[in-house]
C-alpha cells in the first residue's frame, strides 16, 4: 500500500469508528475553548537555523497558537530576568501562554547533565525561569528506556527523581508552580508514573503526558490515558503507527489524524480532564523504531512485566499497517528536507485539531 492510500485509509477508519461522544465533541461549542500549542521539539531541525524561544514564539504566532512549550532550559538564549520577561512580554503580544521543563532529574541516569549543576540546582534556576516567564509548570523526566537496563533497573532512577522532586517540592509549591512528569522514550510505564507522582505528592507533581512514548513502553496509548488523564497537567501529542516484525514490533510516529489514533477522543479526554491546558503538538516522523519484544534481551528492561499487561498493545500491532518513510530527492539537501518535512507534519497536526476536534482559541491562520 502506497503512504498516501494508507494515510487515507486510516483518516477513514478513524472517522467511521470515531464514538458518538467524540464527534459530539468536536461540534460543541465549548470544544473551542481547548487551547493549541506548539512544542518546541517539533521544529527541532532548526536549531541549524538557531532557532531559539525568540523564533519560537513568533513562528506559534504566525500559526495563531495559543501557547509555547519549551521543555528543556537550552531553548532559551538566556536565563537572565531581563531577557526572560522580553520573552513573557513578546508571548503575551501575541495571546501566547509559555510553559517550560527542565529535562532529566536522575543523576544515576544515563541521560543526566550537570550544564546546570545538581539536580536541586537544576530545578532551582527552572522553578525561577518559570515563575518570571508565567509557566504554571517545570517539566521533568528520568530519560529514555536504555535507564532500564542499568544495574537495579529503573527503580534506582525512580527513586532518585522522587528524592529531589521530594527535596524541592516546598520551593515549587511557593512559586505556584506543579512539576508535570514525563513518560519519556519508554522510561516508565503508567503504572510506574502514577506510583512517582502519589509518592512526591499530587499536590506539587502531575503528569506530563506523551501517548508516543507510551506506545514506546508497550502500552496503547489509549489505554495509557485512562490511567493517566486524572493526573496530567501537561502533554505533548503525536499520532502513531505500529507493526509487526521478526523480532516483535516496530513503530512510526506521524502526524494528527495520519494514524491509529482516535485523535478526537484523545483530545476530548484530556480536555475533560484538564479544562484550559493547551495541545501541545509535537510532531516526530519518518523513523521508524523497534520494540524487540521477542528478545530474551529485551525483558531485562521489564522483569516484572507480565503478558497479561501488553495485551492491548499486542492487539494494536496485530491491527497496524507498515509506514513509509521519506527521502529527499536527488540533490535535495538533507538539512533543508528535514526543516520542511517537520514544518508540514507540524501544521497539518494543527489543522486536523482545528477541523476535526473544534481546538484552538483563534482562528487558523
């Protein structure tokens, strides 16, 4: 099946087999009062540009967005006051809401950086860049599934996280501000999510949710938000697909409304759950990835896992379809491919949300 079939395939599907609630949804009134935001990620290949926050901001507006996210302290070309409130200030011209997140916390995890200090200090300069810039978050995470493999496991990295999440908890509560934890690259599973975040406490630690990295961890994404909605208070979102291997699975992300994702119930859902918090998009595409799951290796990284627990993944493998990925024409430059292949995925993201789950609180552009 050629790209193009199946992505018509499945938008079709998607909307045959949307529930009577969803589509209610997306025709109600008060759908519209669901904000969209940009993550920054989506624009990655940018940073060959160097694009920062500043051109951040400006490129959410050109789309008439509704807010900014900005997960990681490297996105802002400085962390002084001053610089930081031109940016609260050039945002709010454009009737833009900017949230941040700080990275990793675990400095047992493979993916920790000491560019800020301690993990303490870390979230002490994010909790201040938050609280000058309006984010009513700071986003953090433990890192990527290779931090299950290490020697304990992930426990030693959760139990790190909740340590300094613990140790800071009275300096976020003072600013108002929540940390939103994040699934990040098959890190945690659901389960493992909400144990963190009641241990820290819900009245300082929420959810930042990512379907695509759920789907990493063997969960459907669908089912990972029941667990999770209650909880969020932050996200990012992206379409998926997912397929049979030799070795177990492989999956794509992709853009809204381009996969197996009920994007209308998706939307609807934590909307529901968290009135006024923006959609982030953040569009990653064109890499197809492994789930290995057929792998004595791979259950390293999940020796309390049992079958019972992957069931409604298995089914989605079981139900999707291989995607494509594109290339560059002869003499196309790889660079400037990449800048323009995330800027389409990116706004036909929004557009779907906009046409088909009734978000934004202005008009497209």
């Amino acid at each position: 099946m050629h790209r193009r079939q199946f992505l018509a395939a499945a938008s079709a599907c998607a909307a045959a087999v949307a529930p009577a609630s969803a589509l209610l949804a997306a025709n109600d009134t008060s759908a519209k009062q669901i904000p969209i935001g940009l993550d920054g990620h989506s624009m990655r290949s940018m940073r060959f540009k160097n694009w920062k926050a500043t051109q951040l901001i400006e490129f959410a507006a050109e789309q008439n967005l509704d807010a900014v996210l900005f997960n990681g302290l490297p996105y802002f070309e400085s962390l002084e006051t001053g610089h930081l409130k031109k940016l609260k200030n050039l945002a709010e011209q454009h009737g833009l809401r900017i949230y941040i997140g700080a990275g990793g916390i675990s400095a047992n995890g493979k993916q920790f950086k000491d560019t800020w200090g301690t993990a303490e200090e870390l979230i002490a300069k994010a909790i201040r860049v938050a609280k000058t810039v309006g984010s009513p978050v700071v986003n953090v995470r433990i890192g990527s599934i290779d931090d299950r493999f290490l020697e304990g496991g992930i426990q030693p990295r959760i139990d790190e996280a909740v340590r300094v999440l613990k140790a800071t908890r009275s300096r976020a509560l003072d600013a108002g501000i929540k940390f939103g934890f994040e699934n990040h690259a098959a890190d945690l599973r659901s389960e493992e999510l909400v144990t963190l975040i009641e241990e820290v406490g819900t009245d300082v630690c929420g959810v930042m949710l990512d379907p695509g990295n759920g789907l990493w961890a063997m969960e459907d994404p669908m089912k990972h938000l029941q667990a999770l909605a209650p909880y969020t208070i932050c996200n990012s979102i992206r379409d998926y697909t997912v397929w049979s291997s030799e070795e177990g699975a492989m999956f794509q992300w992709m853009a809204l409304g381009e996969g197996m994702m009920d994007v209308r119930e998706y939307v609807g859902t934590l909307a529901k759950s968290n009135p006024r918090m923006p959609i982030f998009v953040e569009t990653i595409s064109n890499s197809a990835r492994p789930i290995p799951f057929l792998t004595a290796d791979y259950w390293k990284a999940y020796p309390n896992l049992n079958a019972s627990q992957i069931v409604d993944f298995l089914k989605l493998v079981r139900q999707g379809t291989a995607a494509t990925i594109d290339e560059p024409a002869e003499g196309v430059d790889r660079r400037e491919f990449n800048q323009q292949h995330e800027r389409r995925e990116f706004l036909r993201s929004i557009a779907y949300l906009r046409e088909h789950c009734g978000a934004g609180l202005k008009n497209g552009s």
